[in-house]
C-alpha cells in the first residue's frame, strides 16, 4: 500500500550509497611473510591473527578493495529506494547527501568530531554512487550542515505542518524527531516519533557461559525522542567522535549513561541529572587544548553547549539548542 500524492519520503543518501558500494565489494587482507615473501589471503585481519598466532609480527599486512561492476552498484540503489518507498508508503522521494561543509567540524573539541572516520577505508565506488544520485534522482547537497539535519528538518516540516513526511534513514540522530521516521533495516512500517521518548536497555546473550552456567549478556542502549538526545548530550558518540568528560579525563560508558537517565520520565528530570554530571565533572572553568592546538576555558555551561552542538540536528537554518534557555525555562540552576 502506497500513499497519497502529498506523501514523501526524504532518504539518507550518504547511507544508501555507503551500503550499496560497499555490498558490491570484496574486501580482504593480504599478509606477505617479511623474509620468504610468500603471501596469504584472509577475509579479515582477525582470522589472520587466529592463523598466526605467535608469528603474527613476521608478517605484513596490506588490506585489499576488490569492487565489481558499477552497474551492479547502481541497480542496487535503483532496489533500494523502491524498497524503502514502499515501506515508507510514499509515492514521491527526495534524497539528500551531505557536501564538504560541516560546522561541526570546526567546533574546539579535544579531538575532532568524525576524527575516526578520516583514515577508514571507504568503498571504492562511493563517490560514484554520490554523483549517480546527484545526476540521475536530483539529491540534494548540504552545505554547512549534515545531510542528517537536511534531513531532519524535513521531517519536522511535516510534523508542524501536520503533512506525511517521512524521513528514511537509519542514523541514531534521526531518532530525535519529532515526526515519521523510517528505518529501512529494521522497520517494516514508518514509525511516529513525539514528546520526551524514550531509552532502552537491550539484553543480547553473547553465547559464553558464566562459571555457574549460566548465560552472559551485553548491553546496547536504544532510545527515541529527546530522551535518547539528552542521553548523547551525557553519553556522547563514539562513533561522532564527541564524549562530554572528556576534557574531565573521566569515564562514563553506555550503560552508566543510561543508568543516570533510565529513572527520568521528562525533560527536566533528565536534565537536573544531565546538569549534575556536567558540574561534577567540570566544577570550576577548564582549560583544554582542542585538537587545533588552541587553548580554551570554558564552564560546565559552556562545554555542555558545545557537546548540544555536536549532538543536535538543525530544523533549519541558524537553528540551535541553546541550553542556557532550556535550563531557564525548566527552572534548573545553570550557575
């Protein structure tokens, strides 16, 4: 079932092309032994250790892209947005790719946002797909900001104009909403986000028994709506590359995070708690070098803004969460 002709679907198109580049590739890790030279292919540097075990420093390791034929690339995209379109229940799509601006690049953090990302071996046939979806389906490049908060500023336009915009895409930051929100990977169906949300604590059985018997279990934290951005705002992105106590030298993971916020059922309770980390870990100014080398001194307020920057998709141009205000406006002491 399809939608009305309003209806449309704004698609994450970084995440498309990444996805559908890198299925269409091989990826292996050649080891060259340094004194016979005689070399071996492994799908993964991991399973090379496994075969080396002890002699792993005898050899050197040469990752290895091996892509086949655009055209197959391209069919999956052409797959994929029909797929996503009949999920979405939309009969029109635009999409959106994000250009080489980015404000948050620039922020004084200690180490750059996305700064993991900078030596990841990409797929060879990413930039291909990019321009294939510029030339060929009219995607949309941001300038300044991420495709995400192109993205999410579509989704909310829907919201507040009460139309059926749904945004596609399977980035935790789209989770904030408000609005329709679709993940093509594990959604059947968009799903409407609204109000405070959400957090998760998801139990995954990691197959290895205790001495007791019994089973262990990893913990992944899940979240939707302001709840889950409040949880990044304490937590941070690994991913991103931002963590909040950082400049602290401290130590908070996942699941303390979300042991800090799981109690809270609005935005000021989450918030009070948020707050009292920020002053615990930064009680009087603190001077930082960011990964510039420039030195800074900044408050609890002001390091807690920074990270709302990193963490916040923008609605529209100049928009921003000005955490000063919201403290204001909850009545929580931001002194």
């Amino acid at each position: 079932m399809k939608g009305n002709r309003n209806s449309l679907c704004v698609i994450d198109g970084d995440l498309l092309a990444y996805r559908c580049a890198a299925a269409n590739e091989k990826r292996t890790v050649v080891a060259v032994h340094n004194e016979t030279l005689r070399a071996f292919v492994f799908n993964t540097a991991t399973s090379f250790k496994e075969w080396a075990e002890d002699e792993a420093s005898n050899y050197t390791l040469t990752p290895k892209q091996e892509a086949g034929p655009i055209e197959h690339t391209l069919a999956g995209i052409k797959r994929g947005i029909e797929s996503i379109l009949t999920k979405a229940k939309c009969d029109k799509y635009h999409i959106v790719i994000s250009g080489k601006n980015n404000f948050r690049l620039d922020l004084p953090l200690p180490t750059r946002y996305k700064d993991s990302r900078k030596d990841s071996a990409k797929p060879l046939q990413l930039q291909q797909c990019k321009d294939y979806l510029v030339d060929f389906h009219a995607a949309e490049i941001a300038d300044g900001v991420e495709a995400d908060d192109i993205l999410t500023g579509y989704m909310y336009q829907g919201y507040k104009d009460k139309e059926y915009i749904v945004q596609a895409s399977i980035d935790k930051d789209a989770t904030h909403g408000p609005g329709w929100l679709l993940n093509w990977t594990t959604m059947d169906e968009p799903e409407f986000i609204e109000g405070y949300g959400s957090l998760e604590c998801i139990l995954k059985d990691t197959g290895v028994k205790k001495a007791n018997g019994e089973p262990t279990y990893s913990k992944t934290i899940k979240g939707k709506g302001r709840a889950f951005l409040w949880f990044q705002l304490l937590y941070g992105d690994p991913v991103d590359c931002y963590k909040p106590c950082e400049i602290a030298k401290g130590k908070l993971g996942e699941v303390g995070a979300y042991d800090i916020l799981c109690k809270a059922t609005n935005d000021k309770e989450a918030l009070e708690a948020v707050v009292a980390k920020y002053k615990a870990w930064y009680p009087s100014p603190v001077t930082y070098k960011c990964w510039k080398g420039e030195k800074h001194t900044k408050t609890w307020l002001e390091i807690m803004q920074m990270y709302a920057d990193c963490a916040f998709m923008r609605r529209w141009e100049g928009d921003r969460l000005n955490i000063a205000n919201i403290l204001n406006r909850l009545g929580i002491d931001n002194e």
